[in-house]
C-alpha cells in the first residue's frame, strides 16, 4: 500500500511569494495534519483536518492555511513567504482525529530566498 | 508546551542498550515516538496510551507512566540502524489529533 505521498519534495521560493504544498494520505486514512520542521527542531504542529474540517490550528500566522478535499487529499498555503519559513514541510495521515498514529510523508523541503 | 527529552545526544557500541526519556508537564493521553535519519522524515515507532494500549515495533518497547506523565523508550542490543535523532511526540485530551514534539535525542550507534 503507498504511504502519505507529498509533493513538490524540493522546491526555492523568493521572498514574498506564495507557496502550495500537497498532499495525498494513505488510503482509509480521514484525517490529515501538517507540521513545520526547522533544523534541530522536532515537527512543530501547523493544522489538522478531519473529514474535510478543520479540527486544529498550532500558533502559526495567518498566511499558512490549508484545505481538504472530498478525497482526503489536502494542500498548504503560505503566502508572503519570509526567510524563516524555510523548513521542511511534513504531511501526516491518520486514520481518526484523535488518539491514533500519524504517519509522515516523506516531506517538502521548502527554501526562502 | 513541549516534552522533554534526556539525554539530548548519546554515543552507544554495537551490542549496548539505551533508554530515552521524555517528561511533560500536561495530563496526557497519548505518546508517540519516531527515529529520524539525516534529510528523511520521521518513522512510527511507537505508540502508547492511556490506559495501557502500546502499539510498537518488534526489538524496540516502551513504557508510559501515566501519573507522572513520562514515557521511556528502551533500545536493546543496538544497531548500526538505530543511529538518528528520536522524537518524543505527546498527546493531550481534546477534540483533535495535535502531537506536541520535543527537539529530540540524537543517537549515534558506532562498530
């Protein structure tokens, strides 16, 4: 069975732009959750969709947003991009909204130049 | 607020054993670990929660003190495999799946 699937898997930006990452969970899997990986840092959480809602939001600004769609497959906006949000960016699947194993994808490497 | 982990790095010989430790100071119901390699994602290894369900992979255990709100991840006779950085990822009570993740325990497994 293929696992969480993410692309682009690299990608350069400049400063100001926009970005949209995608994502595909593993197949039954309902609920979709992004994090925010700096170097040295654990997975700090961004958002968590769950049948298509959202159902939780980690303390990032308004320029991230994300969506899901009727396949459970979800995207990632980050607008006006800093040199900060530099980082890789992991998408992770489950198959309720609580209590259960996240599975990471293999992540978008995201640099702001 | 993120878990803690100890020790933050350590060096262990092929054959040798390690615990790694994580502490939180909120109720949880859930702890979650993963090994990291180098410019790869993070990988399930562990799962344990309230009330004593732990879900896991064949040569690692853990055990969750629910009271005191620690969980321990033991590494038997390593491998130069289990060489990364291990995350402790903690759950609390509520309406959403959110796993808080410590800055994790850099493990270096030499022959």
């Amino acid at each position: 069975d293929a696992g969480v699937t993410q692309s682009p898997t690299h990608l350069i930006k400049t400063r100001g732009q926009h970005v949209t990452l995608r994502c595909s969970p593993i197949s039954g899997h309902k609920s979709v959750s992004w994090y925010q990986q700096v170097l040295g840092q654990g997975p700090q959480f961004i958002f968590q969709y769950y049948e298509k809602e959202e159902r939780g939001r980690g303390n990032f600004p308004d320029r991230f947003s994300a969506r899901q769609f009727p396949n459970y497959s979800s995207e990632l906006n980050v607008n006006a991009l800093l040199l900060g949000d530099s980082a890789l960016y992991l998408c992770a699947s489950s198959l309720a909204d609580r209590g259960n194993t996240i599975y990471f994808g293999e992540g978008s490497w995201l640099t702001v130049v | 607020q993120q878990p803690v982990q100890s020790p933050q790095a350590v060096i262990l010989r092929e054959g040798e054993d390690a615990v790694i430790n994580c502490s939180s100071s909120k109720a949880l119901y859930s702890v979650h670990w993963y090994r990291q390699k180098h410019g790869e994602a993070p990988v399930f290894l562990m799962i344990l929660l309230k009330g004593g369900e732990q879900k896991g992979h064949e040569k690692i255990s853990a055990s969750f003190n629910e009271k005191k709100q620690q969980s321990s991840l033991y590494l038997t006779a390593s491998q130069l495999s289990y060489s990364g950085t291990y995350f402790c990822g903690t759950g609390v009570s509520g309406g959403y799946q959110k796993v808080t993740f410590g800055i994790g325990t850099k493990l270096q497994v030499i022959p």
